[in-house]
C-alpha cells in the first residue's frame, strides 16, 4: 500500500517521499532576481519531496505581479543558482514553474507601459493583480485590457518558454513546469469563453490547446520529457475563466497528448472559488486512464484526504501549499501528527524581508 512518505522516481530523478511544495507567488524579489532571503526560504522546505517554485517569468511580458523572479536574463539565473543550491544541499529536489499570465497584468508592469497580451480582447472582468498604481504604490489594482497576440507572437511566445527552460537547468533546476492553470495565459487560448481567434490557435478543441502543446514540445526539445511537468486547473472560474461545455473534453484531449509526450507529470490543482471540490474521483480515474504518467494533485488537501488519494492509486504526489507558508517542516509534521502552525495572511506577498516569509519556526517536539 502506498504511502505519503514513500520514497517515488519522477522522470530522471527520485524523491524521498511523495509530498510536494505547491508554487506560491509570495514576491520577495524586489528586482526580478532571485535573492538570499528565497534561497533560505527554500532551503529550509527541502524536505519535501519536490519544491516547484512560485510562478517565474519567462520574460518582461509574462509578468503579472509587482515583485515576482524572472528566469530570462543571466542575473537572473545566477540568482536562482542560491536557491538551488540551497534546496540540493539538504537533499531536496527543486523545479521552476514557467509562468506567463497573459491578461491577468498591468500597464505599469509591462514593458514601455504597454496593454498586456492574450488569445483575444477580452478583459478579466473583476480581477486585481499585485501592481503599481498611479501614484507609484504597490497594492492591488485592476488589470489593464489585454490585446490579442498576433499568430507570430504565439510562436515566440512558446520559444520564450524553451529559453526559460535552458536558463532554469542553467540555474540547476531538477525540471521546469508549465503553468497552465488559474486562469493564465495558456487557459486563456483553452477556454473558447476567452479565446475567440479565427486562426489555428482558436475554435476546435485541437486548435485551443495547440499553444500549449508547442510550448511542450519546444521545452521537450531543449530539456528532455524527464524534467517537464504541466499544471492544469480542470474546471476552475479563477480570475473570469467561464465554463464552457467541452470543458471535460478539452482536458482529457490534453491528458492524451500530455502522454504521448511522455513528460514528467501533470499537476492538477482543484480549486474553485467557491471552495468547493471540482475533481471528482471518477475524473481523476478518467485522466489518469488517459494520460498514464505521474499525477500530482493540489488545492486544500488534508494530509488524511492525501493519503487516501494516492492509496486508491487516483494520484501519485499531494502537493501542498499554504500549509508550507508557516510550517516549514510540513513533512515531519505530517509524519509524526503534530500540530501545524498558521501562516499570517498580512504577510503573504511583498517586501524583500524574511517577516512573515522565511522566519517561521520548525516544530520543537519537546512541546507535545
């Protein structure tokens, strides 16, 4: 019977137990370049299994939130090279999410002040990204209205993603994964809601998830299907995405593609706004059916509903995340029933600082 804590091979390498740290914007990087205080921040939640690191540019464009670490530029990379190092130091392993957020940006951060990009015009109606205001204050502000990318820019968008991939194994990153979930850039060409192109990008589900599919192969091609995962958010409204009815085919169209590519794993984050479970046992059975590689599941998982999950063979890592906020020896906690200590909120993004970030206490079992 399988465990949380059993050792697992993921592509080329091997994790000592089957617990993720999820991606968490938490902006700690006040000038796009990875710093010591991250490196810490990851070091000490090396003992989880995998580290995927919080969404990381993969160029000017691709930002959507004040603070936020690129992997486009040399300084860059040998500022991730402290967090890598770090993480391989305790024994850990450690990837970067890709990350481009399409119309979930602002003018003030984006280059020469420009619109933000998408599959289409469509605004994300409602929706507020960590940016500047006119004033020069960073706080929560509405997007700006995204343009449409132009079918070349499609293209160089999905080699941005191939560079950002050399650079991240540059950096000493284990693999990479491709944020495609909670409503960025590649949901964005996926639900038909949003992308309304008349080109090969939009229209039939093969053409919708075609972007993705090209930045797949580029990053395949620069790094090996071992070390590339994709995150997907089947069915999420995150940040204006509509349903739409070929929702359920949309996605095991993917999870067919995905394994024909082989690639390291999928990532399937179930999360509503609402809060209520959108992945139903019968889906999961479904895509792992389809797919037939490593799963990874995340959103508002107990370490009780984990252990089930991966025991029923529906998954095969639970990732967590805003556990990993404040507990940075989550896996000992989970191992050993102890306590798990609460994260403060106020502190969740922002700054250059270790407050609220990489100043939370291991457990001291002395207290039990």
């Amino acid at each position: 019977m399988s465990s949380l804590f059993d050792s697992y091979p993921l592509g080329d390498v091997r994790l000592h137990n089957r617990v993720v740290m999820a991606p968490m914007t938490r902006a700690r990087s006040l000038d796009t370049i990875p710093n010591a205080v991250m490196a810490e921040y990851y070091r000490q939640r090396a003992s989880a299994g995998l580290i995927v690191t919080e969404g990381t540019a993969i160029s000017p464009e691709a930002q959507g939130y004040a603070f936020i670490p690129g992997i486009w530029s040399p300084e860059q990379v040998m500022g991730w090279k402290k967090t890598t190092t770090a993480v391989h130091d305790e024994g850990g392993r450690i990837f970067c999410q890709l990350w481009h957020v399409g119309r979930l940006s602002h003018r003030s951060l984006q280059p020469g002040g420009r619109q933000p990009v998408s599959s289409g015009a469509a605004p994300a109606r409602g929706c507020q990204i960590f940016a500047y205001d006119d004033d020069g204050e960073v706080g929560f502000i509405n997007v700006t209205d995204p343009r449409p990318l132009t079918t070349a820019e499609v293209e160089r968008v999905a080699r941005d993603y191939a560079t950002g991939a050399a650079n991240a194994l540059d950096a000493g990153f284990d693999g990479v994964e491709l944020h495609a979930a909670n409503g960025y850039l590649f949901e964005q060409f996926l639900n038909p809601a949003v992308n309304t192109r008349d080109d090969q990008y939009g229209g039939t589900v093969p053409n919708r998830v075609r972007f993705l599919l090209e930045a797949v192969d580029r990053v395949v091609e620069e790094v090996g299907s071992s070390r590339v995962g994709v995150r997907l958010s089947p069915f999420s409204g995150l940040f204006d995405m509509p349903s739409y009815a070929e929702a359920q085919e949309t996605y095991l169209y993917l999870a067919d593609e995905l394994g024909r590519r082989h690639i390291a794993y999928v990532h399937l984050i179930d999360q509503n706004p609402d809060g209520q479970r959108l992945l139903a046992p019968e889906f999961l059975a479904s895509f792992r059916a389809r797919y037939g590689e490593a799963i990874i599941l995340a959103g508002a998982l107990t370490g009780e509903l984990a252990h089930a999950l991966v025991e029923r063979g529906l998954i095969d890592l639970t990732a967590f995340g805003q556990p990993y906020i404040a507990n940075p020896d989550l896996v000992e906690r989970l191992q050993n029933g102890w306590p798990l200590a609460t994260p403060d909120p106020k502190s969740y993004y922002g700054g250059g600082g270790a407050e609220g970030y990489s100043d939370y206490p291991r457990f001291d079992p002395a207290t039990v």
